[in-house]
C-alpha cells in the first residue's frame, strides 16, 4: 500500500488523473455515470494532496486534458465537417482549445495547494473550493464556457432538489465537497474519515429530498405545443438554390399542426433574412395559425431596420397579432462573430458564421406572447448560461429554447446540450420547450425530466401539453452569489489562518 501511495505521487499519479479527467465526462449526457462526477475529482483531490506542488500541477493539467478532450471533442466535428478546415488544422484548432480549457483544473489544484498546506484541509475545504470558483469562472471568462460543471451530474439524483435552490454550481460545490471527503477517506483510511463521508453524503441527499418541492404554482388552462425539426443538413442549409425547400418543409410542417397553441421552429429555421421573407410568406403563414388559434415561433436572422450594415442579430419572431422579436444576447465567439476581424479579416471564417457577424441583443427579458402568456427565450448555447436563464424566466410562464445542433453531427454536444436546458427547466421550475434542426428536440417538464423527445436526424415534429406556472425559485431571486462568495470567504479564511500560523 505504501508503494503504491508512493508511486501515485509520481508520474503514476500524473498519468491516472488524465484517465480521471477523460471518465469526467461519462458522468453526463448521453452516458449518465452520474457517480463518475463524484470518484474522477476525488482522485484527482487525492493525488494533489499528496503529491509534491509540481506533480500537483502536472496532476491538474493532465485531468483538464483528459476532461475536456473527450467532453469538449465536438468542436472538432463542428470545424472539419461544417467549417471546411479539414482534419489536420481542425485538430490543432481543437488541441489548442482543449489545452487552454486545460489551464482551469490546474489553476484549481494551484490555488488549493497555494491557500494552505496541510493535505487535510486541502481536500476537505481548499481543493473543493477552489474547483468551484474556477468553474464560476469559466462562466464568464472571455465570454464564458460554461459546460462540463460537476453539477450537472446531479440532475436525475436525490441531489436535483437542490437545483431551484443553489443552482447548477450550487450543486457541484456539493459534489466537490463530497469528492474532497472521498479522497481523505482514501488518503486516511480510518474509521472517523469512514464516518465523514457517509455523513456528508446522507445529508447532502436527505436535505435534497426534503427540499425538493414544485416552488412555482401552476397557472390557467393547459397549452398544446408543436415542436417542428426540420432536419436539413447543415452543409445544404445555407445554400440559396435549397432555400425553398426548407420553406416548404416547416410551411407543410405547420399545416398539419394547426390548432396548436404554439408551433415552434428550431433556430435560424429559415436561412434568409426576415425582412426578406416577412411578407411573401412568413406573416401569411403566421395568420393561418393565428386563425387557427395559436402562435408561430421561429429563429431567423434579422436586423435591426431594413438598411445593409444596420446590426444583424440572431433572433426569434414570435409572429403573433405584433410580431416581437427576441435577440440572442450571449454570442459563440468564432461561431457567431469573429473576434478582431478587423486584424485577421476573413481568414478565421471557417470558424464563424455563415453570414456576416452577428451582434448581441439585449440583456434577456421575458417576451409578452399576448396579456396571457409570457416567453422565456434562450437561442441555442445561452441554455449553459444558468443566470442568463434565470433572468430571461422572471415573469415567464414557460421557457423556449431554439437551438441547431447540426453544426456538431453525431458527437457529444446535442446530448450534452439538451442536458443543460433540463437542468434550466429544474432551477426555474418551469416548462422548457426545446425546438431543434436536427435534434434533440425535446419537451422538458420543471423538475428537468423529459416528457417527449424526437429521434436525432429526422424530419418530425414533438407534440405535448404544457402548463404556465408562476412565481420564482430561490435560484432566480438569489442566483449564483451564495456560492461564489461562500467559496472565497472559505478560501480566504483559509489562507489566512496559514499565513497567522506561519
């Protein structure tokens, strides 16, 4: 046993915490190893506490590979197939983001090493801590890259309760905390470190259950909602000569679900501007529907006024008696705009938009359907971003995201994805409605569990009934400010403690 401790703070333990950081993602969607998320950073802690300060680092970095080389690896999908970079730069492309996303764990392991130095405290308080700050981080870091959170692997557990109550990173502060007791349990293997963390774990659980409540009242009559996936594939979609047969493909989609409360198209449904295609045929479209006694919803590019250069935005039309218009405020930097086009010019566009750069809309807001019905509407990505959520929610009776996945094939992304918008169904307690290209479309109910769900790659459409609810949860009024401050006080106590006792 002693050897293999000893081994495990060298090179050993380097080497186990990149196949630690490449089971990571297995934890999430599609995969579900939702136990994953607790053993992989425990391991992690564990050879980071033990280890010497440059192992410590080397440890991080290589789990930061291994984690986000295998869960981030759709981006290669998504600049090869869709981008036309081909294989060779679309891999140095994707190894150079993988190897900066990398820099997070190990920022992580340095500042839990850096805070204080006994291993008991490190793995009990620092590590945990200091793992969660850094995802909260990469919340808005550089425009933000808010996926793979350890929280995430809480939805569909007893810990999903406490999802409406401390959010996404609420949860994984938990997760973490309990990983650092894990991992003094294998570094003190004793009777008391046993206790500790069935302790901890039966009270994360219990409280989660006794928490776990609606929070938000159901309010008026049921709506039927039709979810349209058109499935046009994505090197075809913004060729002009099949313009007409996206148009009449969701056009015939539609007819068959007249009636329908709402009828949603996935984002950037029509490939064309929609001051171009408003009055040939989306407003007698939209009036059909209208007659029929519902509302169209659909993504598409649009500007600002009817001038070229005036701002174009990534939108949604909710075509109803006065269209309104919601424009996507959190934009992919190098998928829908090209950072300092002004230095590098076209150069960098197999990695942007097919069009020209799109410009963010304003901070999100519930949109008014009519006196009845309000809209929370995220397009695509902003589903990873649980505040920008959150926000748009406050006064929503029903969520709607539009995404279109096509641009990540068969890989992790759709699945991943669609995990997300769950896990922004269960923080605000209310419906989420998820239009998609070629999926995954999908109605989410509020406690983040899917009610009906379309096949990936199929023309189809999701039929369900949904209902308005009411009032906020704790995550929309408090958001994620409990967490981070909590985290930084610790690690602050911390540190101060050991610069007194020092």
């Amino acid at each position: 046993m002693t050897a293999l401790k000893s081994h495990l703070q060298g090179k050993l333990g380097v080497l186990l915490a990149g196949v630690a950081g490449a089971c990571l993602p297995l934890s999430f969607a599609p995969f579900d190893w939702s136990l994953t998320a607790l053993v992989a950073p425990a391991i992690l802690f564990y050879i980071a506490a033990s280890a010497s300060f440059k192992r410590a680092l080397q440890a991080g970095y290589a789990f930061g590979l291994g984690m986000f080389g295998l869960g981030a690896s759709w981006v290669f999908v998504s600049i090869n197939e869709y981008g036309g970079a081909g294989p060779v730069l679309s891999g140095l492309v994707t190894a150079g983001f993988v190897a900066l996303l990398a820099l997070f764990p190990l920022a992580a392991v340095w500042l839990g090493r850096w805070v204080v130095s006994s291993p008991r405290l490190q793995l009990l308080a620092a590590l945990p801590a200091a793992w969660v700050l850094f995802e909260w981080v990469r919340t808005w870091l550089f425009t933000g890259f808010p996926w793979l959170y350890l929280g995430y692997a809480g939805l569909g557990t007893p810990l999903s309760g406490w999802s409406p109550v401390i959010g996404v990173l609420g949860v994984s502060a938990l997760i973490a905390w309990l990983a650092g007791l894990l991992a003094y349990l294998l570094l003190q293997p004793r009777k008391l470190s046993l206790v500790a963390f069935l302790g901890g774990a039966t009270a994360v659980i219990a409280v989660g259950l006794v928490i776990d409540r609606s929070w938000s009242e159901v309010v008026g009559e049921p709506l039927e909602v039709a979810l349209l996936q058109g499935n046009h594939p994505q090197d075809l979609k913004w060729d002009p000569a099949y313009r007409q047969t996206i148009r009449q493909s969701y056009a015939q989609m539609t007819a068959e679900h007249l009636g329908a409360d709402l009828i949603i198209w996935p984002e950037t449904a029509l490939p064309e501007l929609y001051e171009h295609v408003a009055e040939v045929f989306l407003q007698p479209l939209a009036e059909q529907v209208r007659d029929a006694g519902g509302t169209l919803l659909l993504g598409i590019p649009r500007r600002d006024r009817q001038a070229e250069g005036e701002p174009l935005h990534n939108s949604v039309a909710v075509l109803g008696e006065e269209p309104a218009f919601y424009a996507k405020y959190h934009l992919v930097p190098y998928g829908e705009y090209v950072p300092f086009r002004d230095v590098f010019g076209r150069s960098l566009d197999f990695l942007g938009a097919p069009m020209a750069d799109y410009e963010r809309g304003p901070v999100p807001a519930a949109v008014p359907l009519d006196s009845e019905l309000k809209l929370g509407i995220t397009i695509c990505y902003e589903a990873a971003y649980p505040r920008a959520v959150a926000r748009g929610a406050r006064g929503a009776d029903v969520l709607v995201n539009v995404s279109n996945d096509a641009w990540f094939g068969d890989s992790l992304a759709p699945h991943q994805h669609l995990q997300k918008a769950r896990q922004r169904a269960a923080e605000t307690r209310r419906w989420m409605l998820r239009s998609t290209n070629t999926g995954i479309t999908a109605v989410i109910d509020p406690y983040g569990e899917i009610v009906e769900q379309a096949p990936q790659f199929a023309q189809t459409s999701v039929v369900a009934q949904v209902y308005k609810r009411s009032g906020p949860t704790p995550y929309m009024v408090i958001g994620d400010w409990p967490v981070v401050i909590a985290v930084l006080v610790l690690l602050a106590a911390i540190a101060l403690r050991t610069r007194k006792r020092h």
